[in-house]
C-alpha cells in the first residue's frame, strides 16, 4: 500500500479537527498558513539574552517521507473507515473532505495539492519567523491545514539542532582560549560527539546534526 507509512494511512496522519476544517472555512479561492516557532533558545528562563535564535531542521524528512507520497482510493478507505468511529457530530458521520480526497487521486495523481515553501534546512531564525507556508488554491483551498499537524513535528528536529549549534559555539569558546588556532582549528568539526542514538525512543527520534550554521 502505497501511501501507508508504519501500517498507518496517510490519510489519517492529522488532528481528527484537521480533517474538519474543509466545513469551517468560508469559500475562496486561495488560502495560505504558515508556521513558526514562538519561543527561542532557552527565552523563557532568560538563559541567554543575546542570542536566542533556532535552528530550523527536519522538514525535508518529513516531505519526502509523508507529504510527497501519493495517495491511493485503498487510503480514503482506510480514512472513510476511521473516521466513521468518530460519531461526531451528533452522533452523524464526521464530515472529512472525502470528495475532495477521490478528487486529487483522481486528477493529480494522488499527490496531495498544495503548495509547500519553507526555509533552507539549517538556517538560524529568531522566533516568530515563518519557516515554512502552505498554499492551497481552488476547489482545494479547503485543505490547506490539513498537514499542518505533520509538520509540526519539525520541533523535535530543530531543538536537537539548536542545541547542537550552542554546545559548538561553547567548544568554540574553548578553543579560543585554550588552543593556538582557536576556533579556526580544523578539529572543531569532529569535538562534538553525538551517543544519543542509544537513548532514544526509536529510530525516527534520532536526527542527524546539521551543516555548520551561524
């Protein structure tokens, strides 16, 4: 099955809201959403004053492990028969966007029909700073935040990059101090080491360090 990730439908990948939505919102043409993040590093205890700023990684994961596959019929079964047991409202049939699903398998082969933007994987953003927009136009404006809830998971990704980018800049520091070439010695890209693959939950936790960034 084409679009299962897991054994789960791709279809089903969302807040039961999400799937709502398209009954919500009034009738246009186009829609747009963003995301951002709305706290930086550590800008709540006041940690760090003078730099706040994330990381922003992990999106090109999520695109091309769930976004970019290609939806099936056999999917929006699979979503027909899940959302059934919603019993809402009123105990009537939940009021997912099925027509508008069989329309995309139909006539965009499956693809789901938005408009992805986001910023380059490793750019270094304060918070409040869109890192990525979805647009959707025509009869599909409706389903413009239907993954929002997928990409979201970009938050785990990006706080183990943040982190990584402050420990290098503390190793920097270091090696300013206390090394001939300071923090342009060729052994900073190896001293930061990484074991926390052991000690996470399951393979898709552990993310890989970005590029260098600043």
């Amino acid at each position: 099955m084409e679009g299962l990730f897991g054994g789960i439908p791709i279809s089903v990948l969302t807040d039961s809201y999400k799937a709502g939505h398209n009954k919500m919102y009034p009738d246009c043409t186009k829609m747009v959403a963003y995301g951002e993040f709305r706290k930086g590093f550590r800008e709540k205890d006041g940690h760090d004053t003078k730099d706040t700023r994330l990381v922003v990684y992990g999106i090109r994961y999520i695109v091309e492990t769930f976004i970019s596959k290609r939806w099936t019929m056999e999917d929006i079964g699979a979503a027909d028969k899940f959302y059934s047991t919603h019993a809402a409202p009123f105990f009537t049939q939940y009021p997912f966007p099925k027509a508008l699903f069989e329309k995309f398998v139909t006539e965009n082969d499956g693809f789901f029909p938005i408009k992805l933007e986001a910023l380059m994987e490793g750019t270094v953003v304060h918070a409040h700073v869109p890192v990525y927009q979805v647009t959707s136009v025509d009869e599909y404006a409706p389903l413009c935040t239907f993954l929002e809830t997928i990409l979201t998971h970009i938050w785990y990704p990006t706080t183990v990059a943040t982190l990584s980018r402050r420990c290098k800049d503390i190793i920097e520091e270091a090696f300013e101090k206390t090394v001939d070439e300071g923090k342009t010695s060729p052994l900073i890209g190896s001293r930061l080491h990484d074991f926390g693959f052991r000690g996470c939950t399951c393979v898709e936790q552990v993310v890989p360090t970005p590029p260098a960034c600043s």
